[in-house]
C-alpha cells in the first residue's frame, strides 16, 4: 500500500526562488530605462533630461509617503547642488 501525501502538506514547488525573480525584475527595469536613455540621448540633452525626471518620479513614487518627502528634498538639494555646479 502506497501512502500518499496530501497536496496541502507538500511545499509549493517553485521553479525559480524569489530572490531570483527579484533580480530578473530589477535587470529588466534597468534595461528598459537604459534604453530609454540610449534613444533619449539621440534626441538631445533635454530629452535625457525628461526621461531621468521620468525615472525618480516613477521611483519616488512607489516609495511610502515619509519616505518620499525626504527623497523629495534630497532630490531638490542634488539639482541645487548640480545648478550650482554648472553656473557660470
């Protein structure tokens, strides 16, 4: 007599672990943006301009709200500091 075991008492069979995933997820997104920025960079200085203002808004705003305030301000002390930077 065979016993077999119930599919709720065997572990889920997961053909890549998550961190895996994970990593594909983040090596996709990178790529769409670079090229994104490739293409943008054919265009002009302004268009590299848009498509990275693009970028951290889309990332700040899947940060939580506290989170994205302080990212928000840090993001405004970087453009100062690079105006500053490149003032003449």
């Amino acid at each position: 007599m065979t016993h077999r075991l119930s599919p709720w008492h065997q572990p889920p069979q997961r053909p890549k672990k998550l961190a895996q995933r994970k990593a594909e997820r983040l090596a996709r997104r990178a790529q769409y943006w670079g090229e994104r920025l490739a293409a943008a960079g054919e265009l002009g200085p302004e268009a590299v301009a848009s498509v990275t203002f693009d970028r951290a808004r889309k990332e700040l705003d899947a940060l939580p709200a506290e989170q994205r305030q302080r990212a928000f301000a840090a993001l405004a002390d970087v453009i100062d500091r690079v105006r500053e930077a490149h003032a003449q």
